[in-house]
C-alpha cells in the first residue's frame, strides 16, 4: 500500500519484503525511467521512499543529488543506505545484484 506525505511531498512505499537498507528514489513525475525503477522495486517487494524533485537543474536538491551520484544530473537517483546510484539501468542493475534471488 501507499501512505501519502503531503506536506514533504513523497509517498512511502510498503512491500511484502523490507530490504536491509533504507532506500529513497528521487523521482520527476511522469519521468519513464523512474517508472522503470518502480516497476523493478515492486518486484523485488522493496519498501522505499519515493521524493520527487524540482524541475529545475539549478535548485539545490537536483545540484547535491548530482554531486552524490557522481555527476548524473538526471532522474532517477536512487540511495541506498549510503550509497547514491544514478542512471535507470545501472540502477536496476544493482537492485538485481543486490537484492535479487541468489
């Protein structure tokens, strides 16, 4: 199910599975890639954190999330625990390595 927080604006995703880590997903609305990334946590059955970022490049959220993604200055940015992970692919990437069947 999905709890809304208005006031942060960002949506807590609950999941059959909770990952060992806290996991946020910085998201744009109506962004394809992030619906791709969506659709890889909910079949890992991860809960995560959704936070949705201003459209401006310049704003102060979208300029520290590049410098923790390593200079990606696009959506989605994923964090997990301390880690922040640019990039759909290299994204879904780690999802699976990570948390997928072993």
């Amino acid at each position: 199910y999905i709890l809304l927080d208005e006031k942060l604006k960002r949506r807590i995703i609950m999941a059959d599975k909770k990952s060992k880590e806290d996991i946020v997903l910085y998201v744009l609305a109506g962004c394809p890639f992030c619906e791709k990334v969506r659709v890889k946590l909910k079949e890992l059955k991860l809960e995560y954190t959704e936070s949705e970022v201003p459209m401006s490049r310049d704003d102060p959220m979208r300029v520290e999330l590049m410098e923790k993604s390593g200079g990606i200055g696009t959506v989605p940015v994923i964090k997990v625990g301390g880690e922040y992970i640019g990039d759909s692919s290299i994204i879904i990437d780690y999802l699976d390595q990570h948390f997928g069947k072993k």
